[in-house]
C-alpha cells in the first residue's frame, strides 16, 4: 500500500505555474495591463513577466492589444469556464433550483462557494422584474459582509464541529484568515468588520439556519442565504437570495424570503445525497 507523504501540498507546488496562475488571477479585477504593471502587481522581473505572458499566449490564455500592447484574457479562459459549468455536478443539480427560486420570489438567486475570505458566485438567475439587483456570476465578495459569505463561514464552523473541515495543508481555513490577517473591510457603515461580532453572528446564522446581509455590503442591496450540505454532511455551497430594500423589509427578509431560500437549499442537498438540517 503507497506510503501517504505528510508534507504540506505546498512543498510540491512549482513556482513558475504559480506565478502564472496569479497572472491570469491579476484579470479578475483588471480588464487589460501592460507587462510592466503586471510585473510590478506579482513582484516579478519584467522580462519573467514577458516569458509567461508569452507563454500563455501562445496557449491561448492570454490576448495582446495590438492597438495598445495591453494584454486581457484569452478564449481558452472561456472554454474552461464553460466546461466547469457542464462538468460540475453541484452546478447541474442548482440550475433548476436557481431558476425555480428566482421564478417563485422574483428576486435574484445566486449558487455561491468559499475560497479564503471571499465567496464566489458561481451562477445565478434573475427574475422578472422592473428593479432588480444585478447578476454576480464570477465574481468575487468578501464573504464578511455578504449573505452567501456568512452562511458558507458559519458553514465552516460546523464542518469543523463534525470533524469533516477541509484539511489542505499549509493553508489556513476562511475563519483563522478572518481573525488573524489583515483587518475586514469596512463596506457600509452595517459592515461587521469587528472579527468577535462577526464570530457572533456566525454563531447566530448557525442556529437560524440561514444568514442575511441587511445593506453590509451595498447601500440599499438585501440577501438572505442558505447551505447546501453534501452526503457527508459538510457544508460545500450556499444558495442565497438579494433584492433591493424597498422590496425586502425585516418581516419579508426574515420570512418568505429566508423560507424560500432554506427550503431551496436543503432541496438541492438532498439532491446531492445530504441531509438538511431545518
């Protein structure tokens, strides 16, 4: 039987994939850089730089201006993107369910997952109406101060609590990066940027069941979202609900709203052979 190696995954990585993968990562937030800035934004030499955007070109990853030399994202990007989507078990099964849920409340509904102290959306659905909040897919939000965030952190908290948290060496999980790293973000004045406030929320979305965001992220922007448990049990995704204030005032959030997005949650957990826990 093959000796398991208790060294942290970290110490097998390779810098230089590692340094390209961060370049392509630099084009989530950025829409087009020259060599010389996107050196300066990883720490690299300028003509270290060049040999990875070259390479990434030629791959396809990557596309040059010729109008301005700044280079963007190339349709190989694309492609991967669209084949996680048909791939990805979790997205499959949440595709019906976003839809149904947008439908049935005529909010936006979002499928959300944690990575470090952010929460990616994953897909979304809008609904029918004259005023509604946009669609997220593909982006990145400090999972502090959003309902999908707060519900996947609280989510954390319980793995742990079950003994199934996610163990990848060397990296620290979302709660220990949340209370020991730089400090949270103060997006609204309703932000909970204090990290023992945050931890007492935590707790109190775990006994609720599902978390809310009441203007901590926008002003005028409410969400209320759920976890979506595996076979295991631990918490692998969220599914939440946003809409603006005017529509989602404390009784409606706190009721039709949480309600739909629970039971749609739990919904798509039994899908994926978990238990719900409302």
């Amino acid at each position: 039987m093959p000796k398991t190696s208790s060294k942290p995954k970290s110490e097998y990585a390779i810098q230089t994939v590692t340094n390209a993968l961060r370049m392509l990562e630099v084009f989530h937030t950025e829409k087009e850089m020259g060599v010389s800035d996107l050196a300066r934004n990883l720490g690299l030499h300028k003509n270290n730089a060049f040999r990875l955007l070259a390479t990434l070109e030629l791959a396809g990853y990557i596309q040059q201006t010729p109008s301005t030399d700044l280079y963007h994202l190339g349709p190989r990007c694309l492609e991967l993107g669209h084949a996680f989507a048909r791939s990805h078990t979790l997205m499959n099964r949440a595709r019906p369910i976003l839809e149904e849920l947008a439908e049935t409340t005529r909010e936006t509904a979002h499928l959300g997952v944690l990575r470090g102290r952010e929460v990616v959306h994953l897909d979304g659905v809008l609904p029918e109406q004259l005023v509604l909040t946009g669609l997220r897919v593909g982006e990145r939000l400090d999972a502090h101060c959003t309902a999908l965030g707060k519900s996947l952190l609280a989510g954390e908290i319980s793995n742990r609590s079950l003994g199934i948290a996610d163990a990848t060496l060397g990296v620290p999980s979302a709660i220990d990066s949340l209370l020991s790293e730089e400090p949270l973000e103060q997006h609204t004045s309703a932000t909970l940027a204090d990290p023992s406030k945050l931890m007492d929320e935590l707790r109190a979305v775990q006994l609720r069941g599902y978390a809310t965001d009441v203007e901590e992220f926008v002003p005028g922007l409410r969400c209320a979202a759920a976890p979506v448990r595996d076979a295991s049990g631990r918490v692998i995704a969220g599914l939440s609900l946003s809409g603006p204030a005017m529509r989602m005032n404390e009784v409606r959030l706190h009721g039709e709203v949480a309600t739909a997005v629970t039971a749609a949650a739990d919904r798509l957990s039994c899908e994926l052979g978990g238990m719900p826990v409302s």
